[in-house]
C-alpha cells in the first residue's frame, strides 16, 4: 500500500487545523459509494474519523483538504 501524501507532510501523523471555515465529507458516505471512487483515498480525518480532510488522488498528483494546511504548519 503506497503512504498517504499527507503523512509526508505531517510525519508525526497528527497536525492542528485552523477551521475558519468548514465543509467537509463524511467517511461513512465514501466508504458505502467506495467502488465508484477506485483512484481517491482518504489521507486525513477529524471528529474521531468521521470527516474527511483530506483526499488523495492515486492517478494523479493531486490532493484536496478542507482545511487551511498553511496555518497548520506554522
């Protein structure tokens, strides 16, 4: 299994976002729809797992978040 693109940017495996803001996608809904989404994975959580942060194209070079990761990594 290759290692999720936003353990390399948070090697301790845990990070503080700052939520001005918020949308996000339930990981209950993915995960019941999964087969239609063969090339993306979650990268991230929050709410004890139950929120994706992070998606993670396996195709591509792409990430999406929902949150603000340059205040994260100040």
């Amino acid at each position: 299994d290759l290692l999720s693109v936003m353990a390399d940017f948070y090697p301790r495996g845990t990070t503080l976002g700052v939520k001005y803001h918020h949308q996000g996608i339930r990981v209950d809904y993915y995960k019941k729809y999964e087969e239609k989404f063969p090339n993306l994975r979650v990268g991230a959580y929050s709410h004890d797992g139950r929120i994706a942060e992070s998606l993670e194209f396996l195709n591509r070079p792409a990430v999406g978040v929902q949150y603000h990761p340059e205040k994260a990594l100040i």
